[in-house]
C-alpha cells in the first residue's frame, strides 16, 4: 500500500511539472500593454474600491481563459492595495483583451505613501508601479497557475 501511496504522488508530480513544462514550452505569456480606465466603484473613510480596466495581449493563436487572479499593487515600491477577482475572463487570440481589475485601497495603507507620490507627481518624475500575484488560467483544457510579476512606469499627469 506504501509503494502505491508514493508511485502515485510521484506520478502526481510529474504530471504537473509536465502539464507546466508543455505550457511553458507552447504558450507565450500574455502581457499587460497598459490600462484603458481607471474608475472608483465605491469610496469611503476606510479607503476606496477601484476598477481598472487593462489592456493584456495574447500572441498566442489560441483563447485563454482567466479564471481567478490574486494580486498587490505597489508604486514606487510602496504598498496601495491589492485586488482579487473570481470572474471568468478571455483572452482572445492574437489580439488585446480588456480585462477587468478590481482594487481595494485601505487610507491606512495610501496615506505613507501619498506625500512621495506626490512630490514625484508635481516634479513631473515617472512613477514606478509592480504588479506582484497570482493567475489561474486555462487553455485548451489545461489549468494552471502562473506567477505574475509587472513593473513598469508611468507618467502621471496633473489635469
């Protein structure tokens, strides 16, 4: 019973590694190209619910299928938020989705860092923002889990 036990969690294992290695191996990664819009869903002393609408590519000639995401936001290396969402999105193929972003931001966890981003807004400096999570995805019936990791700058701009 001991030999099957271990025999089928090694088999376990390198099903999974497998099913990540084909992935890895035909599929490219999608990439986030930038945002459409940002809005404020909900506001109040505690802090605010936003919605972000970004723009991801898939180079890949199949659909995708987003199934759950998990992730934190931080400018200039500073916490904001973080943001899950559970609802099926696509990507479609060879083309750019627009994918909704829900993001909850505590006023305990903008306040340290509003008078910095501030000052680098007014001075009219880039702004460093990460994307650090977690995607559940599947295509073509496979589901996996790929660790998600965006840096990037932006240009902020006083209206």
């Amino acid at each position: 019973m001991k030999k099957i036990f271990i025999h089928s969690l090694l088999f376990l294992m390198i099903y999974i590694s497998g099913c990540s290695l084909f992935y890895s191996t035909f599929f490219e990664e999608p990439e986030v190209i930038g945002y459409k819009n940002l809005r404020i869903s909900k506001i109040g002393l505690s802090g605010a619910d936003f919605i972000i609408t970004v723009l991801v590519k898939n180079k890949n000639s199949i659909d995708a299928n987003i199934l759950e995401c998990s992730y934190e936001l931080f400018v200039n290396e500073a916490y904001i938020g973080k943001g899950i969402s559970k609802e099926k999105q696509k990507l479609y193929a060879k083309d750019t989705s627009e994918i909704i972003m829900p993001l909850t931001v505590k006023t305990s966890d903008l306040l340290p860092a509003s008078l910095a981003m501030f000052k680098d807004i007014i001075k009219g400096e880039e702004l460093l923002y990460r994307i650090e999570g977690e995607v559940l995805g599947e295509a073509k019936g496979v589901e996996i889990e790929i660790p998600v990791s965006i840096e990037k700058k932006l240009s902020a701009e006083i209206f």
